[in-house]
C-alpha cells in the first residue's frame, strides 16, 4: 500500500492542484459573466421606467408612483423597486421590501451629485441583493430623483455553488480513475511478477528446486530470476552429491555420532524438509527481574535436552510457543529466527499464545487432565469442557502454523508429546503425503486407567494419524496397542506391532530416548566454580548426594527427602558427614497441585534440617530455582551419589546425563525403578520410591560401595550410553520409517 502511494500520490497532488487552479478560474468567470448579465436587465428594466417616473416625479402623483412599484410584487427575481425624491427620500416603496427604507444608503447622496447610474452587491439582512440605481433628469439635466431596482442574487451563488460541485465530482472521479488505473498498472508491472518470483523463491526456499522460475521479462526482474534459477540447479547438484556421499559415509561407521547422524537425515531424507513440534522452546528470551537486562536461557526440559543436538546435528526448523517475556523483540517478520544466538545451526519459529490459551490449553488439559491420567501418582485428572475446546483451538493454530511451512516433496513432521495429540490428523488431512511421526515422552496408561477420560476417541483418532508413534518403553506401546484395540473401533496388528484405521496403518514402536554422551565427556570442568560451589556449600570433606528434578509431583522429591531423613536416622554415623544437594526448578506453579508441591517441599526441607542440624552443618541444601545445562554439571561432578527417585517416569534423562558427566567413575546412581531408564541402567542402584526403608537403606548401601565397584558399574553405564545415545534414537526413528517405506 505504501508503495502505490508514493507511486499515485505525485500524480494526485498534481492533477488535483491543476484542476482546482482550472475551477478557480472557471468559477470567477461564470460568477462575473453572470453579474454582467445582472447588471445589463437591472438597468433595462431601471431605464424602461424612465419617462413614467419622470412624469410621477414633475407631477408628485403618489398613487400612480406606489401602483408602479406594487407592480415589482409579481417577479420572481425582482425583490422590489423604490423612487426616491430629489432630496433622496423615499417616496415609494415595494411593500414585500419594506425594510430597505431602515437600511444606510450612503451612495444614494453619491448618485445625486454625480448624477451617474450605479449597480452593486449590497448587503441586507443576511442574504445579498443586486441594487441598480439610475437618476430621473429633467430637460435641462436636473435631477428630479432616483429609481432604484432591487433584484434577488441567490440564483447566483446557487449557480456558483453548482458548478463547484459539478467540478469537485469531476475532480473526485478522476482522481478514482487514476488511483484504479494507478493499482491496476502497479499490478501489472510490479506486483504480479514479485508475487510469481516470491511464490517461486519460496518453493525453492523448501527444497523445490526442480521448478523453472516463471518469469518472462527479460528487464532486471527477470535477469534476478534468472541467477536465482542458476543457484538453485547448482544446490539442487550439491544436495544429491551430498546425499550419495552421506550414504556412502553412513555405512562406514558404526558408532553413532551428530556426523553418522548427519549422514543419514541426507541419505535416507535427502531433499525432505525436517521441522520439529514441542511445546517448550528450546531457546527463550527472558528479561531479568533484577537487573532488567534480556538473557536467552535453555529452559529445563527433558523434550530440550533430547531433541537439540539432532536439529544441531541436521538442521531443520523447530515450531514452539513462544513462552518468553522477550521473545518477540528477537523474531523476524515471520517469527522466525536462528538457534542457538551465538551459532546459528537450526531455525526456531515461535508461536505466539494469548494468556487463556496458554491457560486452557497448557495449565488446563495438558497438565492437570493428560499429566496425571498418565502418570500413576494418584492424583486425579482434571478435565474442563472449555480446556478441551481451547486445547483443541491450540493444536489447529500450530497445524495450520506448520502447513505454511511444509515444502511439497515428503516433509517430515516430528511432534514432541502429549500437548499435540490432535496434530497429526490435523496436517494428515492437509498434507497425507506428509512423514508424521509422534514421541510420546511420558508413560501410556492402561485402557482402564486412559477410559476415564471424556475425550478418549478424539485423542486416540488424531495420534492415529501418525505414520509412527514412539514411546520409552515396550511396556507403554503394549499398554497403548490394548488401549486402541478396546476403546476405539480399530484393528490392532499384534505381529507388526501396528493399528489400522479407516485404512490408515500406525505403527507403534519403543525408543528409549537418549542424551549426547559425547558433550558430557568433553565437557570441560571449571575447577575454580568447582572450589566457590564448594566453600559456598561448606562441602569439604562431605559426603555429597545431587538430585536434579523439576519441582513435580511425579519426580518423587518429598519421597527422597523423607529417605535422607531416614537415613541419618537410621544411621547417626554419618550426621556431620552427609550432605544432600536438592536442585529444583519450579514449573507450572499457576496449577494449585505444583504451587503446593512447593510449599510441601519447603517445609518438609526445613523440619529435616531443623531436626538433624548440628551447628552449621544441616543435612539438606534446597537450591529453588532454574539451572543451565552448564550450571548443573559441577553439582554432578561434586557428588559421590545421585539420586533419582520418580514415582513414574517415561524415561528420566538426568539419570543419564549423571552418568555421562563422571568422567572419573567415581560416583554412583539411585535411580527409581518406575523410571524408563532403569530398563537400560541395571548397575545403578535400583528402588522403590514409596519404600522409605528400603531407599534409606539404598543410600547407605551406596555411600559404603567400595570405589572399584562404583567405577565398574559406572562404566557399564557409560558403555550403554555411549551406545545408546541421542543420535542413535533418532537414526532409528528415521531408519524405522524408511524400512516402513514411508519415506
């Protein structure tokens, strides 16, 4: 719009100040031409009655002077008509016109003396009136008096007034037919062949390389296109190279890294476009409450921890809520920008949430209705009408978000979890050539458990629309195989483990998630940090346990408190000689369960303390707030022990990052047996949360473990890890669907 303004508004400016210039004239023109005319009948009719009133005036016959005036009663334009005297007195008078008696008439002596005719615009009442005064001599050129004709102007200045409109409608309809021509020529010449060039920079943006470009001219535009196209053959060239060589590279080498993983989104995506679906960004803006600055932090999630190093590794785009204070201040105009700010490797898009979307469909459905129905932590679900009906508006905004992005050749979509369960039929609707495939992070309950929701079948229809879903563990594939086979109108496959519906197959598979062990490993400690945490903490010549966790009721922390309590109870010997670290980082507190949670914790960590403190050692350290990656791995590097102690987990990824970061061997793991990770770390030290004896006595089990023992178990673990690590999770989600032959 701006640019058919600056385009149109020249010629506007100058057509309408030549065409008023033109009605200026044109009007004082006709106003003249019709006061001409004016004049030229007022001193016909003033000079016709010339001789009648000279006889009136040389024979003083009042009565035949007012008949003569009377007669003026009958025109339409002629207001009135007075004779006055020698001395300019009247004499007689229209009656309709009265009032101009009363009225000052200085020219009256003027016309006398000059004894010349005078017509002029005069002023009465509030209008104005033609006067045409014309002096009565005798023979010998004395005045005998004056006739004066009195006409109405009003015809005029309606004249006048029409012919200004007539002008200003003239003027607006030319102004209209240039503006139309103006936008239809700009069309023409300029906006058309942009949008075909846009439409066709963006197919290539996608990976649609092969398309011609569609312009024609050979001016400038079509010289762009034209170096445009030729990149795009030479891309489209490198990316089949590449794809060859990656093939080539892939099947060379056996342990999985971001390079093998790499090599294989080229050789067995190719051209595919690979776009990533969480709710939680792996990047946001936040401004510091204190100091006021912007700092980007990585927020505490397992979905980010997993998921970044594969885009890092691949590149792609990552579709987010953009949760942060500051967020829109960093997005481009298609809220986009590169991730991470100090090394652009993927693109972030963030969408934008109003407060009662995030509340009905984050806070509400998400995680107090699906939250606890998955997890067996006995605390009721929650479901509202309207949470649904805005969780539902929610997963059609990123649909219709993500089907802008989607390229024409096979994109492959990969959606994060439970707050998207209606995403995949969404897009299969739009796009059914498009890849879906959904990670289900947190454990699948049972058909009994999942049948109390009022929402069941919408649910499980929209996951079916996936081309695969994963979960940790066979055991929630198991649990979500009996879960469609009872409860919706479906045909489960029990040998290839998939559901089919309306003719739409699904294929359900266990994929135990996995971190970078690798980054854990280069990881360089800041042994200078190391001594501040350590003389802040006053843990010299401690024994130290960490527990890393967001602050959830599924996390088992009060459990864990409760164990240490026990334990210096049990065992007195080591009060003055243990210390526990609790790092908890608070999450989802607008629910009234989390914002409990805390205060619980609070003061469950305060009366332990109370209880077992001994001067300035006190057996707890409650460090309440968020941590960076970063910040986390001197803790872990500190500890002798870490506990892990979630009363259901669908994998638990601190177990694991744990383990990666002893590079020395020396530490141990508790870890929770209702975690996904105890399937794959057996030489951890193994407990039932909800038996505060038996993890009391886990503790001191793990405190007296010899240090050969510790560091054979810790290099099993490491050894699966290393093995079983991020890159290898998702190369077989991608080698899973290509053996599918879905891509």
């Amino acid at each position: 719009m701006r640019r058919i303004l600056l385009f149109v508004l020249p010629i506007l400016i100058i057509v309408s100040a030549a065409f008023t210039i033109f009605g200026i004239f044109q009007v004082r023109f006709e106003e003249e031409k019709l006061l001409d005319d004016l004049q030229r009948k007022s001193r016909i009719v003033a000079e016709s009655m010339d001789i009648v009133v000279k006889q009136v005036l040389e024979n003083n016959d009042l009565k035949t002077a007012n008949y003569l005036v009377e007669r003026f009663e009958a025109r339409e334009r002629l207001q009135g008509c007075v004779i006055y005297n020698k001395e300019g007195q009247i004499i007689a008078i229209t009656k309709r016109f009265t009032d101009w008696e009363n009225k000052p008439k200085p020219y009256i002596q003027e016309v006398l003396n000059n004894k010349t005719a005078r017509g002029e615009l005069e002023n009465f009442k509030d209008y104005t009136v033609y006067s045409y005064i014309l002096p009565i001599t005798d023979s010998k050129e004395q005045v005998l008096g004056l006739v004066e004709v009195i006409n109405d102007t009003s015809y005029v200045f309606t004249r006048i007034a029409d012919l200004w409109k007539r002008l200003s409608i003239t003027l607006i309809v030319i102004v209209i037919t240039i503006i139309i021509i103006s936008i239809f020529l700009h069309r023409q010449i300029f906006v058309l062949p942009i949008e075909r060039l846009t439409e066709w920079f963006n197919r290539f943006q996608k990976g649609e390389t092969d398309a011609k470009h569609p312009i024609k001219e050979k001016g400038e535009l079509g010289k762009l296109a034209s170096e445009v196209e030729q990149v795009a053959l030479s891309l489209r060239v490198a990316r089949r190279t590449v794809s060859d060589e990656a093939a080539a590279r892939f099947n060379k080498t056996e342990m999985w890294t971001e390079a093998k993983l790499r090599d294989l989104i080229h050789a067995k995506l190719g051209d595919n476009a690979f776009f990533v679906v969480s709710n939680r960004e792996p990047y946001m803006h936040v401004v510091d409450e204190v100091l006021g600055f912007v700092e980007c932090i990585r927020p505490a999630s397992g979905v980010v921890t997993a998921i970044h190093p594969i885009l890092a590794a691949c590149g792609g785009t990552w579709i987010a809520h953009g949760g942060g204070s500051a967020d829109k201040q960093f997005v481009n105009s298609k809220d986009k920008l590169g991730v991470p700010p100090e090394n652009n490797q993927y693109i972030l898009k963030r969408i934008w949430l109003s407060k009662a979307e995030e509340q009905g469909y984050y806070y509400g459905f998400s995680n107090e209705g699906l939250w606890p129905l998955c997890h067996n932590t006995h605390t009721r679900p929650i479901f509202r009408e309207s949470d649904w009906q805005t969780y539902k508006e929610v997963n059609q905004k990123f649909a219709k978000s993500i089907l802008e992005e989607l390229p024409k050749k096979n994109p492959f979509v990969f959606i994060q979890d439970y707050h998207f369960t209606l995403l995949p039929k969404m897009i299969k609707e739009k796009r059914p050539e498009a890849i879906v495939a959904l990670f289900w992070h947190i454990p699948w309950p049972t058909p009994e458990s999942f049948s109390v929701c009022p929402y069941q079948e919408e649910i499980l229809s929209g996951m079916l629309g996936c081309d695969l879903i994963g979960f940790h563990v066979q055991s929630h594939c198991n649990n979500f195989l009996d879960t469609a086979n009872r409860l919706l109108e479906s045909r489960v496959d029990t040998e290839k483990f998939s559901v089919v519906r309306f003719g739409k197959e699904t294929f359900v598979r266990a994929f135990p998630i996995s971190i970078d062990y690798h980054i854990g490993k280069e990881q360089k400690i800041d042994h200078e940090q190391l001594e501040k945490i350590r003389k802040e903490l006053k843990l010299e010549g401690k024994i130290v346990g960490v527990g890393v966790d967001r602050i959830d009721y599924t996390k088992g922390i009060a459990e864990k408190l409760m164990a240490v309590d026990r334990f210096l109870e049990k065992y007195p010997q080591y009060k003055n000689h243990f210390i526990f670290i609790q790092i908890g980082a608070p999450s989802r507190t607008h629910i009234k369960r989390y914002h409990d949670l805390i205060a619980e914790i609070d003061e469950l960590v305060d009366r332990i303390n109370w209880k077992h403190q001994d001067g300035e050692w006190k057996p707890i350290v409650y460090l309440k707030r968020h941590f960076s990656p970063e910040e986390i791995i001197p803790y872990y590097a500190l500890s002798d022990l870490c506990i892990v102690s979630s009363l259901h987990d669908g994998m638990n990824l601190v177990a694991k990052e744990y383990v990666a970061n002893k590079k020395d061997l020396s530490g141990i793991l508790i870890l929770s047996r209702f975690t996904g990770a105890a399937r794959e770390l057996t030489d951890a030290i193994q407990i039932n949360p909800y038996s505060i004896e038996e993890f009391s006595d886990s503790i001191k089990f793990a405190v007296e473990m010899p240090l050969e023992e510790k560091k054979r178990r810790m290099e099993n673990m490491q050894n699966i890890i290393s093995e079983n690590n991020i890159y290898r999770w998702a190369g077989s989600i991608i080698t899973e669907l290509t053996a599918l032959k879905k891509i």
